[in-house]
C-alpha cells in the first residue's frame, strides 16, 4: 500500500542507489539488438566547481534526451568527467598552503607543487560528480574522464605536436588580457566587466617644432572649414595653439604613447598629420597619424596611441608600423629603468633620470597619481571629468587585467575556422534555436589567433623544449626531443657526446664548434589553456588517438547541450578540432555532433541576473533539499522555452511539487479502487466511451511529447504532460469514471480499472525522463500488486501507440468543454457554488442533444445544474455563452443581483483600464525605458498584458449579464 504521503528525501537516494548498482547507466544499457547509437558528452564541470542553477538545467535537458533515447532502445552514452580548471584549482591549492601556513609554490617547486594539487583532486575535487547524481544524471560513471588523465593528456600532446609541424601553432608577441594578480594571459571568458567611477584626464601633448594650428578651427559664414596656415597669422576669435589635447583614463600608460592619432577627415587636424608631437614629462618625438580609430565626435578628437597597452592601439600600431614599448611588468608595476624599448632615441638628461627614479618600481595606480601631479606641476594637465565606465578585471584574480605585451604560444584559428564555418552553413551542424547562427558566424569570421599558453603550473605542460640558442623542439616527450636536438647540433658540434635537459639551458661554450661537447635544453614552463585540451574532449574521452572500439561506435555524437556565454569558448574549437583531427574512411572531415542546443540563462524571478553580490543566487541543491530533484528538473523544463531565459521564483519549484502530490494521490486512487495493471490489456477493446477516450488522449500525448523532445522543445513536452496528468486524466477522467468504479455493472468496472492501471502507466513512463525518481518508485510499488515488472522502468520502451478513437474523443470532449464552459461562466459572475441553476441548450444540433441525453447524470452532477432543457431562445435574465454550435443560457435571476453584478464588474473593468494606462505611459516614456533595468521593463510588460487579459475576463462577463 502506497504512503499518504511520497517522501522525497528518502526516496531519491534509495532508487539512485538501485540504478548505479544494477548498472543500467552505463553504455548500451536495455539497448535493442543491432540498435542505433546516441552519444553526447558533458561540458565538463571544473574539478573545483559547486552544482549552480545554470549546471542544473543543462545537465536535466542532457538527462532527459539521455533516458529518452535508452528507453527508446538506442545505445546510448552520456561521456562524463571533469576539466582540471587551471587557474581555479590552482588558487584553490595555493589559498590552501597560505591558510596552512605552509611555504609558497615558488619555495616548494614545481613537481612538489602539482603533487599537491593530485592529492587535493583525489580528497576534495569533482564534488558536483556527487551534485549531479542528486540531480539524477543517468551517466555512464565507469567512464569519466578528466582532462589531465593519462589518455587525454595523450591526446592533448598530439594534437599540440601536429598542429605545430603543419604550421597551426606557432609563437608571437602579441597583446593577451593579463592578470597582475595571478600573473597569467586569461581569456576573453575569464574577464568581466566591472562598472567603475573614473576619471577622464586631458592631457596637452606639445607639438614638436614650433608648429602650431587654429583653436577651434576656423570656419567661413556657410560653416565649411577656411584654409588656414601659420604664416597667415592667428585668425579673428582663435588661438594659435602649439599643443594638441588627448584624453585618457590611464594616465600611467603614456609612457608607452608612441603615436597620435586623428581622423583622416577630421578638418581640424590635416595640416599636423604627418607632424610630430613630444611626449610630455619623457621627450619622446611621436608621430601624428591619420587613422579613422579616432573619433571627431568624441573628445578633441585626438587619441593617444599605446600598442603595447591597449587592444585597439595595438592594431593601430601595427597599421602605422609604430615601436611597441611596454612600461609595465608582470604585477603592472612601471618598469622603466633600464627597459630598452623605453629609452631607445630619448635624450638622456637630468630631468628625465630624475623621472624615472621617481615613477619606476611604482604600482600602476599609484604611478597614475604621480604622473598626473606632474602633468598638471608642468602645465600639461587641461582638465579631469568625472567618467563612469566599465573596467575589465579579472574574475579569478580580481583585479583589473592589463593588456600585456608578451610572448605567447598561438593557434591560426582563421584556418581551422573554415570547415567549421562551412559545416554550420551547409548545414551538417545545426544550432537550436537558429538565432545562434548568425552569433557562430560573425566570431567565426573575424576570429583572431588563440592564445593557448598560459603562466602556471597546473595543467599540460607545453611539449617544446629550448636549446640554447633559442631553438625550439616540439615533440611527444622528452626523449624525443633529445633525439631531435642531437641530430640538429650534430651538425654544428661535430664532438657533441651530451644532449640533456636541464633546468637553464646551457650556452655553447665559445670558439671553436669542435670544443663543444655538452649541449642543454631548456622545458617550457607555460601550461596549456584549459580550453585546448576541452576543445577534443568529444574525441579525447572515447580513447583518441588510440583506435578504441567506443571511438569507432560513439563518434560523432549527436547533440551539444551548452549555454550560449561558451559558443566561442568551448563549441566553436571543439568543431575546429573535430574537423581537422577526425576523418572518415574517405578522409572527409567528421563533425563532432550534428545538433548544437543552446539553452537560455536562468534568472531571478524578476527577471535579473543571478550574482552573490545583488544576493538572488538560488541554490539548487537547497531546492532539491526542500521539494525534490523532480520538482526542480520539472521546474527547469517546463520553462525551458527555446531563446527565452528562465525566471525563476521558489513558488514554482513548490507548485510543481504538488504536481508530484497530484500524480501520487492518483496512483494511490487507483491502488485503493483495485485498479492495477492487466497484462494483455488492450485499449482498442474497451466498450466504455470514458475509456475509449482516455486512450485516445494517451496516444495523441504520448506523440506530441515524442515529437516535443525530439524538437528540442522540451517546455513543450513537460507543460503537455502537466496538462495531461493534472487535467484530462486526474480532474476529468478519474472524476468522470467515480460512477463507474461504484456502480454494479462488473464488466464496466473491470474494463475501467484495467483502462486506469494501463493509463497510468503509459503516464510513469512519458514523465521518466523529467521527473525519474517519483516514476520509478511508483513503477516498483505498483508492479508490486499487478504482474511482475521485468525491467526498472529506466529501461523500459518508450510508449509508441497508434490506438485513437476520433468520436469517443470528440464525445467525451465536448462533455467536458460544456461543463468547464459552465463553470468559467458561474465562476466569473459569482455564482454560489451550491446554487443549482437550469441549464438551457438552444440550436443545439441532433449529436448535441443525444450526448445531452447520454450524459445528463454527469453534466447535472458536474455543472450543478438543476434540470437540462432544449429551447428556442435564452430567457430573461440568462447569462449566455457558446460551446460548438449551441448556446448555453443559465437563468440567473433570484439566484445572484444582477445589478451588483453589473456594478462590480464595471468597477473592476475601470480600475483595470486605470492600471493599464499607467503602465503604457510608463512604457512610453522614453527616460524610464531607457534608464531602467531590463528586468524591470520586462516585469512591466508582464503586468500590461496580465491587466489587460484580467479586462478582457471582466467585460466578457458583464456583455453576458447585459444579456
């Protein structure tokens, strides 16, 4: 006998237990002979990571195409593991020794210090594996993965090697997003942008020799730009100016300043393009450049340009082929005494060396402050603004991250982005929804060279090896790279006897190339980004580049379930990678998954991004503490809506918690009315109309939901069962056959009870793979009074059913579309509920009349209604309403005041249109949608339209009481 009550906590871990033990998780698990596979892997979870709501709702969409499919009778895998998380997990250690008081990574060294961080992987790491479980993931466990395994690390090193012989990887000296912090490159991803109050500061660059130009510029009656020279003399109401204003919110980076830059259509500034100004406080000659970077509407027009510290400089730097000179050091302290690039063509003079040695050494911010009290002490300082903008920093690091001049290992991304590309357009690779596309291309198409070395211990250990006279060896490991340095300086040192490596490398002793006999190289301290080795990880977790026997059945997966912030990040090189490394028999490049869903943010309730620092974050784990996993999974999915984020409030977590209840209290319904499963039992010969049409409801659900799923509309296919279960089958169905289950016909009964239990289980299955832990538990307990269960129900078929009985259907919907319209209609105009009133039918049509006559019990028993009577015309003081053809009319004088009725109604008609007129006006005001947070526009529609359908009730019911 099933429980009043079903208990989530104690069931969830029980039943998770069964499935892990009996193994019904692992590949090819109740797979049909000679089935079809279906793969997909994991975005792999950080091995310090926490389970957050965005890892919630991914890993249930991969959970429900995953179960689907195994009950489908494919082969399925779902390929799991962790990603070693560089800078994560090496904060993570490094935090740890601090708080230990134990010596720093630097004291201990390398080898020491990774050893650590595979002791703290093995005791704390890969948490949300656990996490996940509670969520319910059915992944194959037996075969997780991570990043730094021996396979993958295998795969990584080949990759890394191959793609450097054929010319894909290379070294540069580019500009990389810095850490000062961590004293690493990061990536785009790993950056945020913080809002901060600045500072705009004006800053007068002298114009070099003697030149001057007309402030403001000179302009005749029509407004166009007169010819003015220096030698024309200074023009009526302008000034001769001999310097040019830029401004900038770093002032500390102008040390670097190796140009000015101007629109090449900019009036103001023709006559200087080509001139040269001299960089206050240092005396550096710049050049002014023509360059349609700079602006005219912003500012005066004019821009500092610093290659070596900014992005956009950098471009412009490289355009005008302008030195490149970096003044700050790896913790963006100045770094200027002795920096070659700096000093190279300055005069060497008191004044400057004075500089120097006051401003070298100092942090970027303090120097900032320097430089700016000199700028103003000499005259260079025209004015400071107050500036809001938005600061990128770290976000492992936390501090502002610094466009670093550096050398860096690169991958030609644009090369690898072709097929990728082509893929996409040509269809072979799909984005859900479509809209992603066109996000694809446009990164795609002006990818840039991907930095993939990073300062830091943990992770792939770059595989190139330096000798000392900088050349590089790139090879599987060591030994090889030994072999290829003996046979290149063999060449050079006839008498080499000793290849090694060492911690330096050695320099070749001076003269004679025969007195060389010991030559030592140097191992690459960079790791790789931790994106390189995720970026095989459809391949890499299959045994590649070994050729396993999963490698061959599971490849290529069929779908990618990530969130759009890793399109680039993540989707767009494992395509890459994909394509270039995995071919088939032909050679034709293989994608590595045919779908890409990507699914939507999952917000507060009202409609804000979830942070720790506005305190919304919601804590799945606390959720499933509360109402159960299948609560929140079926929260999760029922507002997964393709392209359109998730809001999410704890009171649907708890709504959809009752609907667990609901579909519990009817099993238990069921059990107490003896309705179990009959094996055998056979819909298409039912008799009873109820029957014949709850099968018919069953069918056309169960195909709706197959095609939802299959569509990646997976909203579509949880709000589709909802409707089912808690509708048709519990409110109508269970309610409708009551008569029937206490009646005396015995045959009716049977076949009732059988219809119930082959129903219901029809429901447990369709609901599996949303809510998997309530459904298998009532598989198991029912099971336990009908036939034997042969399988869990994680492995049973999935519903395929064909029978549909269209009149049945028809009948006994239109049964319940009168009385649900009767209903509406008493409800609106405030009906006491145990009031009976006649119900009149007019114009209803012959199939009308005899299911009015088949069902009068029921409609007089569920509509309240006195009597039911056929007329010519509604009478007076009937309210009125429609269902198919017939007008219903329901007498409603001395039963309710009609003209309080009236009266209400109208109030609450005029007080709706009063709420929508002042949420239009607020939306129209162009200063409130334009200043307001997206969440609360969003949150102001919503109420518009939420007002407007509660008038449109409103006046519906009074046109009826006019009647």
């Amino acid at each position: 006998m099933l429980e009043k009550n079903y208990d989530a906590t104690s069931v969830e871990p029980r039943i998770y237990d069964a499935w892990e033990t009996s193994g019904v998780f692992k590949a090819g698990a109740g797979a049909k002979p000679g089935a079809e596979t279906f793969a997909i892997v994991i975005p792999p979870p950080n091995v310090t990571g926490s389970l957050h709501m965005g890892h919630a709702l991914n890993n249930t969409l991969q959970d429900i195409l995953v179960r689907f499919e195994r009950m489908r009778g494919k082969d399925v895998l779902w390929q799991v593991g962790l990603d070693h998380a560089g800078i994560a997990t090496q904060m993570v250690v490094e935090r740890q020794m601090a708080e230990r008081q134990e010596p720093n990574r630097r004291v201990i060294g390398r080898d020491a210090f990774v050893e650590k961080i595979w002791k703290w992987k093995g005791e704390s790491g890969g948490t949300i594996i656990g996490q996940l479980k509670r969520l319910g993931a059915s992944a194959d466990w037996s075969r997780e993965r991570f990043t730094m395994d021996e396979g993958l690390s295998k795969a990584v090193v080949k990759v890394f090697v191959q793609l450097y012989r054929e010319g894909l990887i290379y070294k540069d000296k580019r500009l990389v997003n810095w850490d000062p912090a961590l004293e690493t490159a990061i990536s785009d991803l790993e950056v945020i942008q913080v809002e901060t109050k600045g500072k705009l500061y004006h800053l007068r660059y002298p114009l070099a020799d003697g030149d001057v130009y007309a402030h403001p510029f000179k302009l005749d009656v029509d407004g166009v730009m007169q010819d003015w020279k220096p030698s024309d003399g200074e023009p009526d109401g302008h000034e001769a100016r001999n310097y040019i204003v830029v401004a900038t919110t770093r002032p500390e980076t102008m040390l670097g300043d190796t140009a000015i830059a101007v629109h090449p259509d900019d009036p103001r500034y023709a006559f200087l393009v080509g001139k040269e100004a001299v960089l206050p406080l240092v005396g550096r000659r710049i050049p002014i450049v023509a360059d349609e970077y700079s602006d005219p509407e912003k500012g005066s027009g004019a821009v500092k340009i610093t290659p070596a510290h900014d992005f956009n400089d950098f471009e412009v730097g490289r355009r005008h082929e302008l030195p490149m000179i970096s003044v700050l050091d790896r913790q963006a302290n100045v770094a200027i005494a002795g920096n070659a690039e700096f000093l190279a063509g300055l005069e060497r003079t008191a004044a400057l060396d004075d500089f120097i040695s006051n401003v070298d050494g100092l942090d970027r911010t303090t120097a900032r402050n320097s430089i700016v009290a000199m700028m103003e002490e000499q005259g260079y300082l025209d004015k400071i603004e107050e500036h809001g903008h938005a600061v990128p920093h770290g976000d492992r690091g936390g501090v502002p991250i610094e466009p670093f001049l550096t050398e860096q290992w690169y991958v030609n991304a644009h090369t690898l982005a072709q097929p990728a590309i082509a893929s996409v357009r040509e269809g072979r690779t799909d984005f859900v929804p479509k809209n992603w596309e066109k996000t694809y291309f446009e990164w795609m198409e002006n990818i840039q060279p991907w930095c993939i070395s990073r300062q830091l211990w943990w992770g792939h250990q770059i595989p190139a090896w330096y000798g000392p006279d900088g050349k590089i060896f790139v090879a599987s490991d060591e030994a090889e790279a030994l072999a290829e340095a003996r046979e290149h300086y063999k060449g050079l040192y006839p008498n080499l006897e000793r290849v090694s490596v060492e911690a330096e490398a050695l320099a070749a002793t001076s003269g004679a190339a025969k007195d060389v006999l010991e030559i030592s190289l140097r191992r690459d301290e960079d790791v790789l980004d931790t994106w390189f080795s995720s970026a095989l990880w459809p391949f890499s977790t299959l045994g590649w580049p070994d050729e396993t026997p999963e490698l061959a059945r599971y490849y290529p997966t069929q779908v990618l379930i990530t969130g759009f912030d890793i399109i680039f990040f993540w989707v767009a090189r494992m395509m890459m990678m994909g394509l270039h490394f995995m071919k088939d028999a032909d050679g034709k490049p293989i994608e590595p998954f045919k779908d890409v869903y990507i699914h939507a943010l999952v917000r507060d309730e009202k409609g804000a991004k979830m942070s720790k620092s506005k305190g919304n974050v919601i804590d799945p784990l606390s959720l499933i503490d509360e109402y159960g996993a299948d609560a929140l999974r079926f929260t999760l999915t029922a507002m997964a809506a393709q392209g359109r984020d998730l809001k999410l409030a704890t009171s649907r977590v708890e709504g959809y918690r009752n609907f667990a209840t609901k579909l519990w209290n009817a099993a238990r319904f069921a059990e107490m009315n003896g309705a179990v499963r009959v094996e055998g039992f056979e819909p298409s010969a039912a008799t009873e109309r109820l029957n014949r049409w709850i099968a018919t409801e069953t069918t056309r659900t169960a195909r709706a939901v197959t095609e939802a799923i299959v569509g990646y509309r997976f909203n579509d296919a949880a709000n589709t069962l909802y409707r089912f279960v808690w509708n048709t089958f519990c409110d109508w169905y269970l309610e409708l056959v009551k008569p029937v289950l206490n009646g005396e016909d015995e045959a009716a009964k049977a076949e009732t009870r059988a219809t119930i239990g082959w129903t219901f289980d029809r429901i447990i299955t369709l609901l599996h793979p949303i809510m998997p832990f309530i459904t298998e538990e009532l598989w198991t307990r029912i099971g336990e009074t009908g036939p034997a269960r042969p399988k869990p129900l994680i492995l049973e078929a999935w519903p395929e059913l064909t029978f549909e009985d269209a009149d049945a259907a028809a009948e006994i919907n239109w049964l319940v579309d009168l009385i649900s319209a009767v209903r509406s209609v008493r409800s609106e105009i405030n009906v006491p509920p145990g009031a009976q009133v006649p119900l009149i039918v007019i114009g209803g049509s012959d199939a009308t009349i005899g299911r009015l006559a088949t069902h009068d019990v029921l409609i007089r028993r569920l509509a309240r209604a006195s009597d039911i009577t056929l007329a010519a015309a509604p009478p007076k003081g009937a309210v009125q309403t429609v269902v198919g053809e017939a007008t219903i009319a329901l007498p409603l004088e001395g039963v309710i005041d009609l003209d309080a009725e009236r009266a209400r109604l109208a109030k609450e008609i005029d007080k709706a249109a009063k709420e929508i007129g002042k949420i239009e006006a607020k939306l129209g005001n162009e200063q409130f949608v334009s200043r307001a947070p997206e969440e609360v526009i969003d949150e102001q529609r919503e109420r518009l339209a939420e007002t407007q359908e509660l008038k449109a009730k409103f006046t519906a019911a009074l046109e009826r009481l006019k009647g």
